[in-house]
C-alpha cells in the first residue's frame, strides 16, 4: 500500500513538471535548468503574476498567465521570470529574464534561437549587460548596449524587448502589483 501511495505521489509531482508552467515541455526543461543553476534550488514553483487588462494595455511588454510568473521555493519569494519571444531576421527567438526580489535583473538568457546568423545575442559576455538593470532604468544600443557585428537584427530586438521589459516593471512596481 505504501509503495502505491508513493508512486501516486511521484507521478503527481512528474505531472506538476511536465505541465505545470504552461510552457512547451522543450523551453520548460532551459527555464527549469536557469532557474536552478542561478537561484541554486532544485525544487521551486512558478505562480503567475496577474495583471488587471486595464493595468496591461498601458505595459509595453504584455503580460499573460504563461510568460511572467513569481518563483517560489515552499511559501519562500526567490525572484521572478519572464519569459517571452522576440523577432529575428526572419524568425523570433525565445529568452528568459531573471528578478530577484527586488526586481533587479539577476540573469537574462536566450532559450531558442532558430536562425544561423545572430545567435551571438545568447553569449554570457554581451547578456551581462543587462544584469543589475531595474524598471528605473532604459536600455538602448544607442547609449548603452553594445551592438554585435553580424547580428544587429537580433541585437536591436532583444535591447528593445528589454528596455520594454524594464519599462513595464516599473510600471507594475508603481502600481504596487509587484
């Protein structure tokens, strides 16, 4: 009877991973590992951060049940996590966005790039630079972001998607969501 109850119990929680975040399963297992590796957890919950759709037509990064969520180990905030897609030349990425609690961009990563040309936007090296941005602060290739040779699509897109990303928690943080 015990070894049942605890096969119940493992697939429960196999199930909880396999379709707990909304995600397709392939970009669920990058975020899964990020998340891991940066907050140094192996058992952590993603819950979705609501947003009125009055608050969300004002946001320039939309926010939705499937791409913004709190991280939690037990009842414990770590962070927060983003993830969207952004446009390439000719298809669009997918990349992750790390918060602590303090809404401070702890990691940003590229999970999928479908292209040959521009998948330099996912070195650690030019991704850094957004590490420690808040929705106080702007980004843009013009000022502070360094562009890529060979990716200047890719590069100008994720520094938009960020900056709007940036933009957004800010706004959230005045209006006390987060």
């Amino acid at each position: 009877m015990r070894i049942k109850n605890h096969l119940s119990l493992v697939f429960l929680f196999a199930t909880f991973l396999l379709l707990g975040f909304g995600l397709p399963n392939r970009l669920e297992k990058k975020v899964q590992k990020v998340v891991e590796k940066t907050f140094g957890v192996n058992d952590f919950s993603m819950a979705a951060v609501a947003v009125s759709p009055e608050l969300n037509t004002q946001l320039p990064a939309k926010i939705t049940k499937d791409n913004f969520y709190k991280l939690l180990h037990g009842t414990t905030l770590m962070g927060y996590a983003f993830i969207d897609r952004a446009p390439s030349k000719t298809a669009q990425f997918d990349y992750l966005v790390l918060f602590d609690t303090e809404l401070k961009v702890v990691r940003t990563n590229v999970l999928i790039y479908r292209e040959e040309y521009g998948g330099e936007i996912g070195s650690t090296r030019w991704l850094k630079q957004f590490t420690g941005k808040t929705g106080k602060d702007r980004v843009s290739i013009e000022s502070n972001i360094d562009a890529i040779s060979g990716a200047t699509i890719s590069v100008r897109s994720m520094t938009r998607s960020m900056d709007n990303l940036l933009q957004t928690i800010g706004i959230l943080q005045e209006n006390k969501v987060l």
